[in-house]
C-alpha cells in the first residue's frame, strides 16, 4: 500500500518540477518579433531608417524594463546612460576611430561605468527620492555635455561623425538598409542577454526583491549588490543603444540625456507592458511609428493624443497591450 | 558551549520609548523557548534587533559566541540566523514553489548566477518540492501563494524559513490569524522541528506556549519581567498580573 502511494506522489513530483523546470524554455510567440521584423525589411523598404531607430528604441526600453518592470528599480534617468553611450561612440567616430562594432563596445564600457558609479550612490534609496535622484544624475550629465563643448560640440550637436563599414563590408547607406540590418542584429543580441538573466536565478531574486525586499533581507540576499549589478548591466545596454542611434544617425545632441527622453521611453513600456520582457517589442513600434505619422500632421495633437492615450491605457488596459492579451488568454482558459 | 543565542545589555529607544530595555537574554543550542507578553511589548523588535532590521541604540548580539552586533542582515541569516514574520511576508504573485526555490537558491548561492536558467538548478527545485510535501502543501506547489488561505499562507512562513537550514529560529507568532482548526497543524509543525536548531517562538496563544516551551520569557515595556520554567511561570503572581488586565483572550 505504501509503495503504490509513493509511487503517485513521485508522479506528481517529476511532473511539478518539470513544469516548474521548464519556464525559460523558448516559446513558438518569442519569434514573432523577428520574423516581423524580417518580413518589415522587404514590404516597407522606404521605411529601414525609421526600422533602425525603433530597434535601437526597443534595446532601450528593454534595458529599463529590466529595472523597473524586473527589479522594481524606478527611474526616471534612464536616458543618463543612453546619452552617454551615444556621447562616447559620437566622440570616437568624430576623432578618428570609425569602426562601428569597437565604439558599441566602448559605449558599454562607459555607459556601464556611470551606471556602477552613479548606482552606488542612488541605489541606496527608493520610491521618490530614488526618482529624483535619478533624475538629478541624467540632468548633471546633460549640463555636462553642454559646458564641455570643446569635446561634445555642446548645445550644437556633436558633428563630422565618420563611421566605417561594419567589418569593413557593409557601408551605411541614405536610405538605412545597413542600419536596419545592424540595429536589428545587436537587438538580437541584447535581447539574448536579457532574457537570460531574466530566467536565472539572479534574474528570479530580482523578481524576489521587486515583490518583497524584506523578505529577500529575510533570506540572505545581498539586496543592494544585486540591484548595483542588474543597474550596471541595464545601463550598459542603454549605452549601447545610444550608440546605435549616434552611429546609424551621424548625430548626437543634448536631447540624448534629457529628462523627455526618459519619460517617453517610460510611456512607450507602459503601452507595451511593463515586467514582461516583450512590452517594449510592443509599445516601442506603436509610438514610434504613430509618432511618425501624426507628427507630421501637427506636433501639438500629437501628444494630446499621446497623453489620452495613456490615460486610457492606465484606467482600462492596465499591464499595456500585453497584460490586455494576457487577461483575454485567462478568461478564454478559465471557460 | 556558548548559547545559541545571546543578547546582552540590550537598548533600542525610539526618542523617550524605549522599545527593548537593557535585555539580557540566553538562548540555549535545542532550546523550545517562548517569548510572551502582552500587544507592544516589544517582541517583535525584539526580533528586529536580533536580526538586524533594527540596529541597537546599545548593547551586544551574539551568536553561537561570537558577535554578530554589526554584521548586515544576510550575513546573519548565512550564519544561520532566520526568522518568521507576525504578518506573512511572502511573494505573493508567485507560486509556492517559487518563493521556497527563491530562499533555497539564497543559501546555497546560485541566486548569483546570471546565466543559466533557473530551472537547469533542479537540485533547488525538488529539494524545494520535498519541503513542501511534509508540511502538505505540495498539492499547491504551483499555485500563486494570494491564492492560498491564510493560515496556508503560515505555513509557506515556516517553509521559507526551514528552506535556509537554521541554527537558530525565531518565529513570530507563527499562528497569528490562523483560524483555530488549523492551528494545530502549525503546532505539530513546530513540535517536529529537528531537535537540533534553537527555536524562540513569539505566542499569544498561552495553549501552544504550554505545550511546546521548555522556558518562557515574559517582557513586558521593552524590558524582561521574568523568565524561568512553564510551571514557574504559570504560578508567578508578577506574570498573573500583566495577564489578567491585558490579555488577547
Ligand atoms: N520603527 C518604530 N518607530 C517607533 N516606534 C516603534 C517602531 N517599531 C515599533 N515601535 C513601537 O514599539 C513598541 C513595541 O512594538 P512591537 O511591535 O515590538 O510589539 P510586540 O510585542 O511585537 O506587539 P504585538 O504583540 O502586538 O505584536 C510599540 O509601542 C510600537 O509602536
Ligand atoms: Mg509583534
């Protein structure tokens, strides 16, 4: 008799813990993305340009949602890291050094430095002291970038940008075929990284701190270290998206370090669903690419309607679009 | 041997409210110790003070001998110090399983590896499983923990605990707001406690005090009324006192 029931119950186990065992594995929905993107290249080829600046835009959002949607971080500086990683692939390409993948990298390396740096010093607060510290450290670097002309070409611009071939082959074109490919590239990457860190054991304690950060003192968790890492990587990432833009557009300004440039990358991941690590795969198109339509007609509607969007999206779809799909998935289910 | 646990000279004061007032106390290895006395004594931040939620206005922590007075609050925990919470405090979103794995990916340090997934650390997940199963929560291993009744939700509070190997336990009144037909689950569950690790418990409930504790301390204002066995307890008229004006029942 005790062996029959105890043969059940190791049923029962194996199949919990495979269940359990196996979340990170790939789902057939994680490629519709890419093969959207794909498909995009060859039906909208007047549109690569606009392609390459939405997936450095979505490298971007990724990179915050990793903040605020996974460790519960909330900033509203995150454009910190992006200007300074176009800041520095912008000052190499204007000084001599024009290969492209080698300025990615330094713009990581950088970028990752003031995230470390400025981490150590915000990361110690929370709620709206962390928001506006946050904010502070984004708005020194942009006063920064503005005094120290003689390097960032100030409130001008940083101009004469010269990028070579990517591996001395593909030249970056008018019309954004390059880019597109190139953009889309590193975004596979940096999602690759992404992913992963969200379905390890560090990317789940981060969960673990955003739910609960009592609790994660309570279990020996080193809190303030995690949260300095996942802010170094998240801020490497946003670097390496302010470098795709800067070499893909030949142009870094001050507006890469400003406060409207946080805020909207955080209104694009609410659009999309934030914590879900598809929201910006989502939110970032919609903006960008209903941005450029109505933009064209009036800048001024445009971000009336932006903001009754958002409205919307905060009373009625709450978790974006996607915690919209999400919800209608549930009730479908639970019928 | 030094004690399991030791606090001397203890101080915690909030401006003129002194929350814990120079409290010696000597927790022993194995000990089933209660901690009673009557809403705000100061149990909980007494609790507080030993882990390192709170840090102490004065006074010495010491574990297994040596002290822990200035160590973080997961470095006691990695030396064996765990506790409970009064009010559960659990990931609520997440499954069961999970908030167990989580505390078991703490203390045997995969919670730092960035790269592989977790689910590839299958060790952690059916030690997390094979946790449950004792305490009958298995069947809901899989289940978001807002979704468990409450005094469910207790007995999640014990598991995370056990998840990370105590030395030395202090439970927080672990079967506050369970309703009275299940409290005797959560007594068992203390009751089987391997005989190895100190436990204080923190108890209204004067039933399960006198049915699992071999000492009892009283505080009363922050500071320590009386200590000594349940019988010298029951019949000290200092305890009777508080008892009768304040008691919970
Ligand atoms: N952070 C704080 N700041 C100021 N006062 C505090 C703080 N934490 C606790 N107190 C006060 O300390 C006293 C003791 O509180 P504590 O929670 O330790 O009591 P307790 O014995 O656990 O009571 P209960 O049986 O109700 O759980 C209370 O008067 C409480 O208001
Ligand atoms: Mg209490």
């Amino acid at each position: 008799m005790t062996d029959l029931s105890s043969r059940d119950l190791l049923g029962d186990r194996k199949a919990v813990i495979d269940a359990f065992a196996r979340r990170h594995r790939f789902k057939w929905y994680e490629a519709i993305p890419w093969l959207a993107a794909i498909a995009c290249y060859f039906l909208f080829e007047s549109y690569h340009a606009l392609g390459a600046q939405i997936f450095a835009t979505i490298l971007f959002a990724l990179s915050l949602d990793l903040l605020i949607g996974f460790a519960g971080i909330v900033t509203l500086g995150h454009a910190a890291f992006f200007g300074v990683g176009a800041y520095a692939a912008g000052v190499m390409a204007a000084n001599g050094w024009h290969e492209p993948l080698s300025e990615v990298l330094v713009a990581a390396i950088v970028a990752a430095g003031v995230g470390f740096a400025s981490g150590l010093i915000v990361l110690r607060t929370a709620g709206l002291t962390l928001l506006m510290q946050t904010l502070v450290v984004a708005a020194l670097l942009q006063e920064l970038a503005n005094k120290w002309s003689s390097v960032t070409g100030g409130s001008d611009g940083l101009l004469g940008m010269k990028i070579d071939p990517i591996f001395g082959l593909f030249r970056f074109d008018l019309f954004g075929d390059t880019a597109y490919v190139y953009c889309l590239a590193v975004l596979f990457i940096g999602w690759l990284i992404a992913r992963n860190i969200v379905y390890s054991s560090f990317g789940r304690s981060l969960t673990g701190i955003r739910e609960n950060t009592n609790r994660m003192h309570a279990i020996g968790a080193p809190v303030d270290r995690r949260k300095l890492v996942i802010y170094t990587i998240s801020a490497a990432l946003a670097g390496v998206s302010g470098a795709l833009i800067a070499q893909t557009t030949a142009l870094v300004g001050l507006n890469t370090l400003a406060l409207s440039k946080s805020g909207e990358l955080i209104i694009m991941l609410v659009i999309g669903g934030i914590g879900r690590l598809y929201g910006a795969f989502i939110g970032v198109p919609l903006y960008m690419i209903a941005q450029d339509r109505f933009s064209q007609i009036d800048p001024i509607y445009w971000y009336f309607w932006i903001g009754l969007f958002m409205i919307f999206v905060v009373v009625f779809a709450r978790g974006g679009v996607l915690g919209v799909f999400e919800r209608f998935n549930q009730r479908r289910r639970s019928r | 041997m030094a004690p399991a646990l030791e606090t001397k000279s203890l101080v915690k004061r909030f401006g003129a409210l002194a929350v814990a007032n120079d409290i010696n106390f000597t927790l022993e290895r194995g000990a089933r110790h209660a901690l009673i006395g009557p809403n705000g004594a100061g149990k909980t931040s007494f609790v507080n003070l030993v882990t390192g939620v709170l840090t102490p206005s004065s006074g010495d922590i010491h574990l297994a001998g040596e002290s822990i007075t200035a160590l973080s609050r997961a470095q006691r925990v990695k030396r064996g110090l765990v506790r409970t919470f009064q009010i559960s405090a659990l990931f609520k979103k997440l499954t069961v399983l999970e908030n167990v794995t989580l505390a078991i990916a703490e203390r045997v340090g995969a919670a730092n590896d960035l790269w592989r997934p977790a689910g590839h650390h299958r060790d952690i997940i059916e030690e997390a499983y094979d946790l449950l199963v004792p305490l009958g929560l298995a069947d809901e291993a899989l289940r978001p923990v807002t979704e468990l009744a409450y005094g469910r939700q207790r007995m999640i509070e014990i598991a995370m605990a056990l998840a990370l190997k105590p030395k030395v336990l202090l439970l927080d009144e672990p079967a506050a707001g369970v309703p009275p037909r299940e409290t005797g689950a959560i007594i068992e569950t203390i009751e089987r406690l391997p005989a190895d690790i100190a436990v204080l418990f923190i108890e209204h409930d004067m039933e399960l005090v006198f049915r699992v504790a071999q000492r009892i301390t009283v505080l009363v204002q922050g500071a320590v009324l009386v200590e000594g066995t349940p019988a010298e307890i029951a019949e000290d008229p200092k305890v009777r006192q508080v008892y009768l004006g304040e008691s919970k029942h």
